[in-house]
C-alpha cells in the first residue's frame, strides 16, 4: 500500500489540530479522542511521513521542519475538501445565459409580468424565452433541456419533475351580457346542460380540467368549442 493510500482525512486534521494546540489532552478533548488515540494516529502518520514531526519538551510539543512545512499545505488541503463538499453559493447577480419558460396564456398573463420583473432586476444577465406551452410535448421538451420550466395547470404537468402550488384557482362561469345566463342563478346540472366553450392549450380536443371539475359532481358538460388559449375566450362568448 502506498503512503497517499494509508493517509486519512481525519489524520490531517488532526495533524492540523497539534500544529495549533501543541498539546496531546487539548487536541484529544477537541475533536472527542483519548490521549492514547491520539498518539496512535501521531504514530501512523510520523511512519507515513517518515519524520518525528513533534518532538516532546517540558513545554508541549514542538514541531519539526517538516511539520512546519506541513502545517501550510495541510490548510490549504483541508479548505479545499471543505469547499468540495460545501455548495456553491448561488448569486443570481452573475448568472449570464439562456433560460426558457413555457407557460399558458393565462399563466403569461397572470404570473410572468412579475416573474418577469424579478429576473430583470435580480439576473440582468439572463436572457429569457417565453414559450407557449405544449401539453403533449412538455415531457420531451424538458427532458432535452429546450424547457426549464413550465407554468400550467398540475393535471397537465409532468410527474417526474419537481414541482409547486403558486397559487389555488376556482372554476367562474362567464357569459355575455345578452346570454340568458346573465344574473340568472342555476344550479351545476343546469349549468352543465347549457352549451359551453373550454380553453385547452395546445390540445385541440373537448375533454380537460372542466370535465374533471364537473364529473366530481357525476355530471358531463356540454362544450361545443375547444379553444386553444384563454384570452380568446371572451371574444367567443360575446359573438355567440
């Protein structure tokens, strides 16, 4: 076995500690060892070292050449082992590059223009993308890295990735002000029968969290336009 190979951590720091303290009780009270422990390990390394390192005299120890040497670069390896195993202080202040956000039209409308702002002020390096969001290629999109994040609804995000609740919505009916609907209290199932329009971004299709919000209730709404984004909804609504 080889000298670096029988070299511990522990046995630099301890190595550290006696350089300090010059004293085997100070040093074995510090880092919780007995005297003897102590000066088995002072053994160990004197024989990697191949030097006394302490000489013992009335007024503790003192080091050799050697130790003193030592002493310098034993710091200097034991900060940067530190520095290995501590994380990386993040400062947003220094972060240049590219970051791609992909959301709704309701999300960009709703919680970008603040998001917006804090980056801008917070990393005035970054550079951001704002994508809308493709339900159906979310999950590949994030896995090769063209999306850092996504903003939507949970039922349409991925599962695997890390995620958070902003905030918690509640379905509103909306209707235009000639619908028959305007001011007039109904009931869900009433509602339900009614025809209605549903915003479902990027998947063309009649079927998303409205139908979850009316099945909790065993009921099936009739939605007869499949809107792509939700600021065209009330558009719809006032010419239908």
């Amino acid at each position: 076995m080889s000298k670096i190979d029988r070299l511990e951590i522990r046995q630099l720091r301890l190595l550290q500690a006696l350089l300090r303290e010059r004293n085997v009780s100070r040093v074995a009270s510090q880092i919780g060892l007995t005297q003897q422990a102590v000066s088995d390990q002072l053994r160990k390394i004197r024989d990697i070292f191949d030097d006394r390192l302490f000489v013992r005299k009335s007024n503790g120890l003192v080091p050799t050449p050697l130790a003193e040497q030592l002493g310098e670069k034993v710091e200097h390896i034991l900060i940067d082992i530190e520095r290995l195993i501590t994380p990386a202080t993040f400062n947003p202040a220094l972060v240049t590059g590219y970051y791609s956000i992909a959301a709704t039209d309701y999300a960009q409308q709703i919680i970008l223009p603040e998001l917006l702002s804090l980056l801008r002020t917070r990393a005035p390096g970054l550079r951001v993308t704002i994508r809308d969001l493709d339900v159906d290629g979310i999950q590949d999109q994030m896995a090769n890295g063209m999306i850092n994040l996504a903003i939507a609804f949970p039922d349409i995000t991925p599962s695997s990735y890390p995620s958070i609740i902003l905030f918690t919505e509640q379905h509103v009916c909306v209707a235009a002000a000639t619908s028959p609907l305007h001011q007039k209290k109904v009931s869900m199932a009433e509602l339900a029968c009614y025809p209605q329009i549903a915003a479902y971004p990027s998947r063309p299709n009649f079927r998303g969290s409205l139908h979850t919000w009316f099945e909790a209730a065993g009921l099936s709404p009739n939605i007869v336009i499949s809107a792509p984004c939700f600021s065209v909804v009330p558009g719809y609504l006032d010419t239908t």
